[in-house]
C-alpha cells in the first residue's frame, strides 16, 4: 500500500500557492463521483482511493474554514457585530465568536510568521469591540 494521501498533497499547484476552496470542493466531487458509480456497478475500490477523497475532504473543509474566518475578520474591520456575523453565518454570536477566537489563536501559534502576536492582540481587540 502507497504512502496514504495528505491533505497538502492533494492538488499540483504553482509552488508557494495553495489550492482553492473551489479547486478541492471540485476534486472532492469527481473523486467521490467515480467512487460512487464504481461501486454502484460492482467494481472494486481500492482503500487508497478512498482515503485520497477522505484527504480531499479534510483539504477543502480546512480551507473554506480559514477562508471563513479571514471573512469574519474583514467583517469585525468594517464594524460588524456579533449578532451581524452570527446571522450571516447562521451561528449563534458566541459560536462565532468562539470559533473566531480559536482560529485566531491557531493562525499565531503554526504561523507565527505571517500572523504575529501583534495581529493576534488586533484580531482578539476587535471580536471584544463587536461584542459591545
């Protein structure tokens, strides 16, 4: 058995890029289609193929999350508020609000780099202001 697919392995794509949403929602489709009438024929499918479209799914899940919660950051920059995201995201403003916090905290602590500590301490200021 092959070395199981990783969620950064599943698209080619230019080196430094990332996949799109829309590029692994895509993949994700085809892949489970050709699964699904394959066994709907009686064709055998291999445990590899299967986890390539599990890998696919965690791929695009991750990225529409952060692709999420960067549109709740620029929500919170323009003024919006708990209640305004937690309708436009169909979550209760405290789920939002804990979801957004916990991605905050996640974008710091694996990309230090790109979201620095200052960036956490602005994007933490802001979730407080839209509560008030």
């Amino acid at each position: 058995m092959s070395r199981p697919c990783q969620p950064e392995d599943i698209l080619d794509v230019e080196p430094g890029r990332s996949a799109t949403p829309l590029m692994l929602a895509t993949r994700a489709a085809d892949l489970g289609l050709d699964i699904a009438v394959r066994y709907a024929r009686g064709q055998r499918v291999d445990v590899d193929e299967v986890l390539e479209l599990l890998a696919t799914e965690v791929a695009a899940a991750r990225a529409a999350r952060r692709g999420l919660q960067t549109g709740v950051l620029r929500a919170l920059h323009a003024g919006a508020t708990w209640r305004q995201i937690g309708e436009a995201t169909a979550s209760s403003p405290a789920d939002a609000t804990a979801a957004f916090l916990t991605w905050v905290a996640e974008q710091h602590r694996h990309l230090p780099d790109l979201f620095t500590a200052v960036d956490e301490a602005h994007a933490c200021r802001l979730a407080e202001e839209a509560g008030r």
